[in-house]
C-alpha cells in the first residue's frame, strides 16, 4: 500500500480548510510538510524494494518525531520520547 495524503486532503475538503489554513493552523511550513513527505515516500520505497510492507503514517507519532527533531535529538532519549509521544496523543505501554 503506497502512502497518500488523500484522506487528509478529503478531511480538509469537508472542513472546507485549505492546505494554507492548515499550515497556518498547525505552525508547519510548507517546507516541513514536503520533506516529511518525501521522507516517509523514499522510507517505503526502501522497504518495498528490501520485500518488507510499507510502514502506515501515524500523525500522533508524526508529531511526537517532529517535536524530538525540535529539540534537536541526535539519539535516542526514552524519557524525552516517552513524554514526545504521550503529548502527541499517544499511549505508550
């Protein structure tokens, strides 16, 4: 399965929001959004390359990554990626 941004564009198509409110909104630039983008595209297309199933976007992890990327993480941090990832809305066990 390749990875699409259609379901958002559709969501946002329902809140009658364009991708420039979007931006607006969430503090992400356009440049942000493409290179998030392209990465996860050439992540997948590695794995499929390697026989392994793409990986599905999780913006609640998404978002966790993009605010340890903020704080200028160059390794892992459990603690700090723990909290990351619960501000971010997701339940970590």
């Amino acid at each position: 399965m390749a990875f699409t941004y259609k379901p958002l564009w559709k969501l946002l198509i329902d809140k009658e929001m364009t991708k420039k409110a979007l931006m607006a909104k969430t503090g992400i630039s356009k440049s942000t959004m493409e290179i998030q983008q392209e990465m996860i595209r050439l992540i997948n297309q590695t794995r499929k390359a390697n026989g392994v199933s793409e990986l599905p976007v999780n913006e609640a992890l998404m978002n966790a990554a993009q605010a340890c990327s903020d704080r200028r993480y160059t390794w892992h941090h459990a603690p700090e990626e723990s909290k990351a990832a619960a501000d971010a809305g997701l339940w970590l066990r």
